[in-house]
C-alpha cells in the first residue's frame, strides 16, 4: 500500500515566501499611496518638467518628435498620450509619473529579490527607492533601469537552455531604451554583450565537457542574432511612424549621434578633458564634490560627498574582488559568476549619466537606485557564513556591512529630509498655491508664488497667446504656463552647447532676428558654477544684439526680462515709504554683507512694487528683488567710499509707481 507524502518542505517555504512578498507588496502600495499622495503637487519645477511638458504640448499643436532634441520619441508619446486622455494638464502628467515611479520601484525590487535571494535586503531597498524618488522629469532614468536591470539579472541567472525568454525580455527592453533614452540603449547593449561572451565561455557540451570555439562562437552569434532581431522588432513601431510623420531622417540621425555625444561629455567632463584635449577649449562642466569635503565642506556637502566616494569605492571593490575570484581564485560557479557581473554592470553603467554628465543630486539618485541592487547584494554576500569566518575576515565583513547601511541610510536622510526638494522639506515650507494655465496648481512658498505670479503678469501683458518668447538657459516652463511657444530646440544651454552643437549662437541670432519674440529672459544662473557657463558670458554676442534691439530690461529677481515692444506703462502713481534700512553707512564699511559680498538695503512700500521695481541710489539703478511690498538691493562698494547724502527711491516703469526720494547717508568714519 502506497504511502501519501506530506507536503515538502521546501514548497511550504515557497508558498510562505510568495504570502510575505504579496503582503510586503501590498504594505508599501498603501504607504506609498500616502507618502506620494501630494508629494507631485509640491513645488513648480519651470525648469526639467516645465520643458516636458512644454515639448509636449508643441507635439499637440503639431510639431514633429524630430523636433525634439535631447530623448526619444517614445518617452514623448507617453507624454501627448496623457494630455489626450486628460486634455493639456500639468498635475494629471505628474500623476501618471507618479504610477510610473511606483512600478518602476516595484521592477527594481524584483530585481532585487532575485539577484539576493534575500527578502530582507530586497524589501530595504525598495523602501529607499520609495523614499527618495526621482525627480518627475528624471523618471525616464528610473524606468529604463527598471525595465532592464530585472530581466539581465535574471538572463544571468538562467541555465543553459533556459535563456531565451529572459534574454528577449532583456533586448526588448534595450530597444524601448533606443526609442527612449538612446544614450542608455548603447550603454545596455554593450553590458547584454559582454554577458552573452561570458555565457558562451562558459558553455559545456555533453557529459560536463567544455565546448571548442567553434561551439562557442557558434552559440555567442546565435544569442547576439536574436537579441538584435528583438531590439529591432521592439523599434520598429518607433520606426513606422517616423516614416509616417516625416521624422525618420532626424530620429535616425538623432540616434546615431549618441556615441559622438557619450564621447563629448568622456572629453569634456570630471577633468578628463584635461588629458584628451587642449584645455583651454573645453567648456566648463559641474564638478563631482572632491574627497576634502568630507572634512571642509558644510554638513549636507559632507553627507553627499560621502556618498560619492563611498560608492565609488564598494563598486571598484566590487569590480576587483570579482575579476580576482574569477581569475585567480577561481571560487565562483558559473551561474553566481554572471549574477554578480550584471548586477556590477547595472551600478556602472549608471555612473556615467551622473559623474560625466551633472554630478548633483538630481542625477545621483538616479544612479543611487542602480547601487542600491548592488548594495543590498554586497550586504548578502558579506553575511554570508559570518559567524564562520576567521575574526580579521569578520572585521572587514561587518565594516563593508555597516559602510553599506550607512549609505542607505544617508541617502533616506539627505533625500528626504536635507535636500530643498525632497519630500520633507517641501512639506516644511509650502504654504501657498500657485496656480496657472493647464492645470498647474502646485504648493510653492510664498517667495516662489509671487515671483512666479509677477512673472507670468509680465509675460502675458507684453506678449500673446502662442507667441514665441526666449528663455535662458533653462526656464521652458515660463513659456508653458502662461500659454507661450518657445523660440529654440535646445531647452537648456550652457557655455557647452556651442561645442556641442556648433554654430548654434549664429543660429540663435538668425532665428531670433527672424522671429523677433516679444520677450527676451535671461536668468542670472551660472549653471556650472563658473563665470564662464552664465549665459550672459559665453553667449555675449547673442547678449549684444538683445541689449542693442530690445526696448527696456525688467529686473525679475532671478533674472532680467527683455521686453521687445513693452506693454504701455499705467499712470504714474506716487507711492509711499513706509521704512527702510540702513538709513546710514559707515564710509568704506560693508553693511547686511551679501554671500557675495556686497552691501544690501531694504525697502518698505504702501503697496506691492511689483515685478520690475528696481531702487535707484541717486542716479544708479540698482540690482533689486522685489518680494510683495519689500524690495532690497545690492549696494556698489563705490557707492560707499566717499561720505555724503545720497537718494534712494523706487520705480517700476512697467506699472508707473514711483515713490518720493529718501536720505541715505555716508558717514566719515573714526581714524
């Protein structure tokens, strides 16, 4: 008589280990619900999703995705999709971002929980990923490492027989990535090749026996075949409709100018530029923080600074200890050889777009949530067989195990609760709604909402719907929110762009002489950090033809806003002071002292001064912000050097207030 076995042990495992996962999945869907229920409404970004958004409502009133110069068409589809179903609405793209992140999350878990095995390691990660989301407009970045670092790893994974399906899953999603983000596209097709050369040197015959070159050659084109053939059917709707719609030559050409591009940025960027070419050619690009700001730089310099050099670190390590396991050691299996060289690729390939392209926290976390696989793997393999191992081995382990911590740690720290835009403090400082056209309707300061309500009274006043305005070198959003086209392809421009793109000053001039926009803005922003990248520098014969043609300059606070044809200014109205300070100087002494600096003095007025109000010393206008009915300026040291009676009043051409001068005094000072 046949005896019933019970249930394995290892399939009640399995059933325990899917209830948890689902129960986990389920937990973080409804914390994320409340952790991002308004975090997209939280602050106005006119810079990176002002120019999404932007491009995309061009692509509605009838241009072409060739038109759009910086990602793929199919990033941009998603994009006219939304605004189809909702009509033009700013929150319901966000929100669909939103979801986007939330599944991108889910896919980096996955991959997670595949390549650690680990339930634990898999569910930290995701909760950090959670926390420090991306930017909306960097949510492109997200979903392209989501949507290829799960199927690579699990292509590493597969035995021999069983890599077809996860090697078709990891080409379709290197095809989505040429119709997306084309740089990534090159990037992940040179990590899925050198897995497929691993695969076949490691491929066995009958009975165990390693097969000769030819079996292996033989094996590796056949992989490299298949995957090209599912990168090509994955662009070819991509393809179909560019041929349809007229843009095929300049998405082709779009393209196939990624690997000129990578190499621009290897020449130009981290220093690197100094050993490949002529420096004094080259641009000047964002500095990733040197090591000295761990001890020098200010707290929230010195957190970030450790987490780009920490993170450095483990890589390199983990790319040493990996070729020496594999060379010399020779303590890998073949599976667990690939596991770990893709989910060491995953965190490299993302180093680039951060460190050679903008080394600021926008794009760390982008690269953050590549390292992030690796790190909750390291935490893995450094735990595995601790309490085995000899004490100085242990004491490494457990320090790689706390560096790691430590590192996910700081980043839910610094992200959440130290960056102006993570979730914690826009919570702590936005009190006021911003509202404009196409459903934008943001929580900002109070700062922000009068500037940007200011800002948009100007732009609307002296110009009309769908006008083409200039705004530089990074502001398409103002053009956005007020129902106004933007003038040029290239949406952010620094003193990178002319040997990027060469000639685009002539071209900028032609077009603009062409066009004649109403409005010129040109923020004062030094994008690099240098002189050199503020536009008003490396632009200075574009600035030349402005300053000779356009009528009357509009301090703006962040900027100034050149106005071809000014609306006519209202009556002049004579408006009064209700305070202001200092009311004297000492000669030669600096006063409320600028980061800069410079001296500053303060204003009170009746009434709001409004956008364009600038305060005259004597005969000078100054550099004024106006914020409601306060407005300061930045005093010349000149100005202070001799004792006298100057005059200060404020005037504001565009609305015709003016106020009655006041006594500004420099006093001799003690010898």
């Amino acid at each position: 008589m046949a005896i019933e076995k019970p249930a394995s042990r290892r399939g009640l495992r399995s059933w325990s280990q899917a209830r948890f996962q689902l129960t986990f999945l389920v937990a973080a869907t409804v914390f994320a619900f409340f952790y991002y229920r308004d975090a997209y409404r939280l602050g106005f970004d006119w810079g990176d999703m002002g120019s999404y958004a932007l491009y995309v409502r061009e692509l509605t009133l009838g241009a072409k995705f060739g038109d759009a110069v910086g990602y793929g068409p199919l990033w941009y589809f998603l994009g006219v999709g939304v605004f189809r179903v909702w009509g033009v609405d700013f929150d319901a793209l966000l929100a669909v971002f939103q979801l986007i992140i939330f599944a991108s999350a889910v896919l980096i878990w996955l991959a997670t929980r595949e390549a650690t095995g680990s339930a634990v390691a898999s569910a930290a990660v995701f909760l950090c990923v959670l926390c420090v989301p991306p930017f909306h407009a960097s949510t492109m970045r997200m979903l392209s490492l989501a949507l290829f670092a799960y199927p690579l790893i699990c292509l590493a994974k597969a035995g021999a027989g069983r890599e077809l399906r996860p090697l078709i899953a990891t080409s379709a999603a290197i095809g989505l990535n040429f119709a997306m983000r084309p740089d990534f596209g090159y990037l992940y097709s040179a990590a899925l090749g050198l897995l497929l050369l691993v695969r076949a040197c490691q491929l066995q015959g009958e009975q165990g026996r390693t097969l000769g070159l030819p079996g292996r050659l033989g094996s590796l084109l056949r992989s490299i075949g298949i995957s090209a053939a599912v990168i090509l059917l994955s662009l070819a709707p991509v393809v179909v409709h560019a041929a349809l719609k007229g843009y095929l030559a300049a998405f082709l050409s779009d393209l196939l100018s990624y690997p000129a591009r990578l190499l621009f940025f290897l020449r130009q960027s981290g220093g690197v530029g100094d050993l490949l070419q002529d420096s004094s050619t080259a641009a000047t690009f964002l500095r990733i923080l040197p090591v000295s700001a761990l001890v020098t730089g200010t707290f929230s310099e010195q957190i970030f600074a450790f987490l780009i050099h920490s993170t450095i670190a483990v890589t390199v390590l983990c790319c040493i200890a990996l070729l020496y396991q594999v060379a010399v050691a020779r303590t890998l299996a073949a599976t667990e050889t690939r596991l770990r060289l893709a989910v060491v690729m995953v965190a490299v390939l993302q180093w680039p777009g951060f460190a050679l392209f903008r080394p600021d926290w926008i794009h760390f976390i982008s690269f953050m949530h590549a390292y992030l696989i690796l790190a909750g793997c390291v935490a893995v393999w450094l735990t595995r067989d601790l309490p085995r191992a000899s004490t100085t081995e242990r004491a490494i382990r457990t320090a790689g195990i706390v560096v790691v911590l430590a590192q996910m740690g700081l980043f839910v720290g610094y992200g959440v609760f130290i960056d102006p835009n993570g979730w914690g403090a826009k919570q702590s400082r936005r009190d006021a709604i911003f509202t404009a056209r196409y459903g934008i309707s943001q929580r900002v300061s109070r700062d922000e909402k009068q500037l940007f309500d200011n800002l948009s009274d100007l732009i609307e006043r002296n110009s009309k719907d769908r006008d083409r305005i200039v705004c530089v070198p990074y502001c398409a959003g103002f053009a956005f929110m007020t129902d106004r086209r933007i003038l040029f392809r290239e949406h952010y421009v620094d003193d990178g762009t002319p040997l990027l793109y060469p000639g685009w000053i002539d071209r900028a001039l032609a077009l603009t002489q062409e066009v004649r926009p109403p409005i010129v803005i040109v923020l004062d922003w030094a994008p690099n950090g240098s002189q050199a990248s503020r536009f008003d520098i490396w632009a200075a014969r574009y600035m030349d033809y402005v300053r000779q043609t356009y009528a009357r300059a509009v301090p703006i606070g962040i900027g100034t806003a050149w106005l071809r044809d000014p609306a006519a200014p209202m009556q002049e109205r004579l408006e009064t002071v209700l305070a202001y300070g200092p009311e004297r100087a000492t000669q030669g002494e600096p006063f409320n002292v600028q980061p800069g600096g410079e001296s500053a003095l303060w204003i009170k007025l009746s009434v709001p001064a409004g956008i364009g109000a600038t305060i005259v010393f004597d005969d000078l206008p100054l550099k004024t912000v106006a914020d409601g009915a306060v407005v300061t300026a930045l005093v010349p040291a000149e100005r202070l050097s001799k004792p006298g009676r100057h005059w200060l009043k404020v005037v504001n051409t565009a609305t015709g207030l003016t106020t009655s001068p006041v006594p500004f005094d420099v006093v001799a000072g003690q010898r």
